[in-house]
C-alpha cells in the first residue's frame, strides 16, 4: 500500500521512526518529531524543507583553509580522545583529516561527544577557523555525520541538506526519514490549475518536493525553491482574497452621512490647516463609510503625522449619522493621551466629557434651584479603562449601552464582558498589532451588525506586508509631516566622550526650559529584578549624572495613578528629565521635550526605536536623539539597525530595512494570528514573486470566488490556514 500524506511517521520506517539519538534512553524520534518539531504525519515532514546544504563542490581542503574565515570542509575522523581538565570537566578532541591537514573539534563538558564519533566516518564540518597551539579548530562548528561504515547517496550526494534538528534527534535521521519517505510516496497531486503553473513556468509540485530535500544540483534546488515559495504566496494570497470577496458578498455595512453640521463645524474649528496627505485619508474615509460595505481600512502613517485628526473626524461621520464609536488603544497611556487629543480637539464645537454638566444626555435634569440646564453639548465622550473603577465606571458603561454616550476612548475593557454598545458603527483600533486577533474581532462584534473598523498605526508597515498578511485591509497612507515638524537629528554614542556629550546635551537644553527623555534598556516590565534595575538606573542618575535636576521614574509596574501623576509632572514641566522604559514608546505627547538618551539602544529593534524618537520635537524645536550603542564588535544586526536610524528618520524607509534585518515573524506575529507561516518566502527578498502571486490568486478568485470549480485548491485552502478558519470562511 504506498504511503500518503495524511499517515504517521512511523508509517514510513517503523525501525528508523523509533530509533533513539546515541546510547540515549530518551524519546523515540518520531515522539521527538511531534513535541519538539510539530510534525505528526508525512505531508508535515515533507514540508520541513532544509535549511542549509552542504554542496561538495564549494567545500575548502583544511591545507586552504584560513584564519578568522568562515568554512566548511568534509574530511575523515582520524581519532576520537577524551580527557578531563584542570576543572575535572570532561574534554572530548575528535581530529579530522583529508589528506592535505588536520582539523580539531573540541567538545567541552559533552563526554558523550565520545561516542557519537568513529575512526573512519566521515563528516562535513562548519565553523569559523581559528589557531589554538599551533593546531587548526573550528569555533561555532556544527558537525555532519555524513558516512558512518556504509556507502549511501541519502548521505553522499553532491549536494547534502540539513534539516533544522532538535535535541533527540539528528539532521541525519530527518535526513533518512525524509528519503525514505519519497521512495514510498507515489507522484503527488498539484492543486495549482495546469495552465497557471505553465503561465508561471512553475515545475509541478511532486518534483519541487523531491528536489527541495535532494536536489542533484544548484538548478534544480532554484526550481523547487521558486515553485515551494510559489505555493507559500499563492495560497496566502488566496486567502486574503477569497476573504475579502465573502465578506464583500456576505456583509452589509452602514451607509452613513458625510456632509452634516457638526463635521462642518469640526472642519471650520481647527486651528491648524490639515496636510493635503490628511486630507486625501479623510476623504478616503469618507468614501468608504458612505458606501453600504463595512469599511476595513487600515490608516498607516509615520510618528507625529497626525493619524488623530482622521481617526477623530470618523468618530464623528459616525456620530452625526446617528450612531456610537469607539477608540481602542493598547496602553493607559496611548489611552490618557487619545483622551487629552480629543478634548483638544473637539472643544470648540461644543463637545464635553461624559457626566460634565449638560453632558449626561438624556439622564440631565432641571436644577433644584429652579436654573435651566445648560445646552445639551453637541457630543459626548469618556474614558473606559482599567483605571476607571466604581461608580465612574458604572456611568460609562450605561451610557454606552443606552446610547447617550457618542465616544467611548479605552483600552482592552472595552471588549470585556458587560460593555455593550446601543448603536456601534464605528471602531478605530490604534496599534492594532499589539493586539490578539480575538481583540480587534470582539471589539467589532460589538456592533448591532457589520460596523466600519478603522485600524491606525504609527508603526509604518512594508509593502510587501501589507499585501500578504494585512492584505485584507484597504489601506490609506499619510505621508507628510504638519508644518512645523522638523527631522530630529540622530546620534550614535559608542565611547565614554560620546556618553559625557550627551549628558551635557541635556544639562544644556533643560538650562534653555526645554526637557529630556532616558529611555532604560527594554526590561521585562513583569520581572521585578529588572524594575528594581530601573529604578536603580534612576537612582543613579538622579544622585550621580543629573543632581541639580529634578529627575522623575516611570514604568510599566506602576499603579495607574501613579503613572499619571508621573506623566503629568512631565508634562507640566515639573519635571525636567523622565526615565523611563519603553512605556513611553506610543501615546505621550511633550512638545517641550528635545532630546532623549536610549540606554543599551542595540536591545531594540527598529521600529521601536522610531517610535521611541517620536515622542521628541514634537513643538517645533529642534531636536537630538542619542542611541548608546553597547553592543559586541561582531554583532552587525545590531549596528546596522542603529546605524539606519542615523541615517534617516523616514519610517517607512525604516520598515523596510526591518523587514530585511530581521524578517516577516518579527514584525507580524503569524502564530497569533492564526496565519499560515513562510517558510521559504522572505518578504524583503520577494517582491517580484508576492506581486505575481498576488495577480494570480485574486484574478482566480475573481473567477471562481468560492472556488467550486477548483476543489483541490479549496482543500489546499483550508489545509494552510487551519489555525483560522473563522477568519478566513465565517468572522
């Protein structure tokens, strides 16, 4: 009977699956499989592709080989000694040859090291060289058994791959399962439509799988590595595209008014002249909620290009239409601070905070004096937080669920149980990746019917992203800063001088009434060592670097109150220097402050970073940020992020060379959201591929959208995206 996907992994060779690594006692390697690897059945283990290969024909001769550089040699175990040190740990010395030198792989405190190497196998090592008494080693040095006794092309191929491994089982086994399991597989269907894969010039997928695992030379690995990476983006593409064309059939959304009093008096009242780009995304805003399909719009802006003002103006196109809306941020302070731009800016058309005088709605009564209220206010709106508690919180949620609250600005307790909304219509989630799928659709459903969501972020998303795994959203882009903004000027400290500089820098700018931000090392804000440390830090400064200033401490264990009472000390100028973790990286808005410290700045990634240099010249002033650079001379991910943010403050230009530092699963958490992974795709790398991947799938879909007439691809469908199939067929 010839093996199939769907089957167990001990199907393939009961021997080999329940063979244990060594002499070990420990789990069998298909057991091993499953906990550590995830992989339960053959599809799965034909779908762990290699991760690296070792190619014969560029390996070096250890008589070439040279000092400090990175290389692979396959040679011959000559010997195998163990002994122990000065320390009694055990040292395990296996010496490989290969006719011009000897190479040494040196094992501390790994006495079975011993026994996993014979004279005469050989391997295939890499590492970086180095000289220790005379004798070559290899430093980092991963080791391939590549012949034990016997003669095998599994092991012996011009090209060898190596499967990523876990602790119980070797590259070697996976390597043989793998083999074995291809020997059995009869040829395999390909749900890619023949004449796409011709269009495409796409090999079929039986022959991609075999020679992605064992391929017999660089051409056919290209071929397999472009069609695999085909079918990743395809099939993502897919989804987003069979979702967007349910929902377009399935929902029906709100129709609301865009041209009423109260946005007429909104517009006349600002103080400011918006920028064109805010005009274009206000319009585009508009469009869509006019339109009887629920808007999904995602707003994408850079720090400080005021993503507010539109995220405001739909508030209220909602509220003129009759209806409720929403603000959901992911901190207090992102929270507090969207509450204070709101006051700010629906001031002067006669909005006032829930529970003011005259801002009860409906529930306002005539004085017992015998007075006449005040004028109903044209609006009303309040925060709904963790730190609104009793009584305060009991009126907010009243007033959202008999709808004489308009605006309700929170945090995650907007989703909890209890909140319910008479007439929701619209819901703006900020910093929409901070939070969990199940989050941004709770808030939503808390809706009568299908409400327009509005999702802002300050974190610039690269292209590439938002057409896989955004690509559900339409997007809407501001792309200039308001008047006034100038570029904050970027420095990398790396010496004591450079550090001495700074701490002038900022004696010199609070001596001039302006005011600076320390930013600690990002700390686990849970870990109450490292708070400890934060405050230490404080402490240190407060007494040592910064005396004569008044130096406050904000982080992410305090209570509410105290954290506002922080933040408004800061904010009033009480307070010349804040220290803080990175609680401060969105939602605080000091236009005094013009210079900010960020301590152990290699710790960081870019993004945060960005946000972090966004909280400075937010006033018009001119403004210095200093990244302190602790990092080692080797490390250059770490320099090359820090060196990007010196060289421009384009945050979208920055997105992108994140996206090539560190790759998709950093800047999109995959599992969260239930999405299928990229295992070989790399967005940064992609470009050409994603787009024609994305042409192809949406022009299917537009064909055949419930892919009836493509059954295959439909099971392919479901298959890929099993970790969220209620977001791809019912939410």
């Amino acid at each position: 009977m010839p093996l199939m996907t769907g089957d167990p992994i001990v199907a393939i060779d009961g021997r080999l699956a329940t063979r244990r690594m060594g002499r070990s006692k420990g789990p069998e390697a298909d057991v091993v499989l499953q906990d550590a690897l995830g992989i339960e059945t053959v599809g799965e283990l034909l779908h762990h592709y290699p991760r690296r290969y070792i190619d014969r024909s560029l390996v070096l001769p250890i008589g070439q080989l040279t000092i400090d550089a990175f290389a692979t040699v396959i040679a011959t175990v000559r010997s195998v000694k163990k002994r122990q040190t000065r320390r009694r740990q055990a040292m395990v010395t296996v010496t490989i040859g290969d006719g011009t030198g000897f190479l040494d792989l040196t094992f501390f405190n790994q006495p079975w090291a011993a026994g996993l190497y014979r004279e005469g196998m050989e391997v295939a090592v890499s590492g970086t060289v180095q000289l220790y008494r005379h004798r070559l080693q290899l430093a980092n040095q991963e080791i391939e058994v590549l012949r034990s006794d016997e003669q095998d092309l599994v092991h012996t191929g011009r090209i060898t791959p190596v499967h990523r491994a876990a602790e119980g089982i070797s590259p070697r086994t996976i390597r043989e399962l793998v083999w074995r399991a291809l020997e059995q597989m009869p040829s395999l269907p390909d749900p890619i439509p023949d004449d796409l894969r011709a269009a495409e010039s796409l090999t079929d997928r039986d022959q991609a799988l075999r020679w992605i695992h064992f391929p017999a030379d660089q051409p056919e690995l290209d071929t397999a590595r472009e069609r695999l990476k085909f079918d990743e983006l395809f099939t993502l593409e897919l989804g987003v595209g069979f979702r967007r064309r349910r929902l377009a059939a399935e929902r029906t959304g709100i129709a609301h008014a865009t041209t009423a009093p109260l946005l007429e008096a909104f517009d006349a009242s600002l103080p400011f002249e918006p920028t064109a780009a805010q005009r274009r995304a206000i319009a585009d805003v508009d469009g869509r909620m006019a339109a009887p399909q629920p808007m999904n719009l995602l707003l994408q802006g850079d720090v400080g290009s005021g993503k507010t003002l539109v995220a405001v103006h739909a508030c209220l196109v909602a509220i003129a239409s009759g209806h409720q809306a929403a603000i959901m941020a992911p901190t207090e302070v992102l929270a507090g601070q969207h509450l204070r731009s709101v006051t700010s800016l629906l001031a002067r058309i006669g909005a006032a905070p829930y529970g003011a005088r005259g801002g009860n709605g409906p529930s306002d009564q005539h004085s017992l004096f015998g007075e006449t209220p005040d004028a109903p206010p044209a609006m009303t709106y309040a925060l709904l937080s963790g730190s609104v508690t009793g009584t305060d919180r009991e009126r907010v949620v009243k007033g959202a669920a008999d709808g004489s609250l308009d605006l309700v600005i929170g945090t995650h307790a907007l989703v909890q149980e209890g909140v319910t909304f008479a007439d929701l219509s619209l819901a703006v989630i900020d910093e929409q990746h901070r939070f969990g799928l199940h989050q941004r659709t709770a808030l939503s459903g808390k809706g009568a019917g299908d409400i327009d969501v509005l999702i802002m972020t300050a974190t610039p998303i690269p292209r590439t992203l938002a057409l896989t795994y955004y690509g559900d959203l339409d997007v809407a882009v501001i792309d200039e800063l308001p008047a006034g903004r100038r570029p904050v000027r970027t420095i990398a400290a790396r010496t004591a001088e450079d550090r001495t500089a700074a701490e002038a820098l900022v004696r010199h700018e609070v001596a001039a009434g302006h005011q600076a931000f320390v930013v600690c090392a990002a700390i686990d804000e849970g870990n109450r060592t490292q708070v400890r440390a934060a405050e230490a830090e404080a402490d240190r400064l407060r007494a040592d670097v910064f005396p004569e200033l008044d130096v406050a401490l904000l982080h992410g264990r305090m209570r509410p109150k105290e954290k506002d009472g922080t933040m408004e000390r800061f904010r009033t100028g009480e307070a010349d220097v804040l220290i803080s973790t990175t609680v401060i990286e969105v939602g605080v808005d000091v236009p005094n402050a013009t210079v900010m410290l960020v301590e152990n700045a290699e710790r960081f990634g870019l993004a945060q970073l960005h946000q972090l240099r966004g909280r400075i010249g937010r006033g018009g002033l001119d403004a210095t940020c200093v990244l302190f650079d602790a990092s080692e001379p080797g490390n250059d991910e770490a320099r090359a992020r820090i060196d990007a943010m010196v060289s421009t403050t384009d945050g979208f230009a920055l997105a992108d060379e994140d996206l090539r530092l560190r790759g998709e699963g950093t800047l999109f958490d995959v599992r969260q959201s239930g999405m299928p992974d990229l295992k070989l795709a790399r967005l940064a790398e992609d470009a050409d591929l994603i787009a024609r991947a994305r042409d192809r799938a949406f022009a299917l879909i537009d064909d055949d959208p419930t892919l009836e007439r493509h059954p295959d691809l439909r099971a392919e469908l479901e298959d890929r995206f099993a970790g969220s199939i209620d977001w791809l067929f019912r939410s």
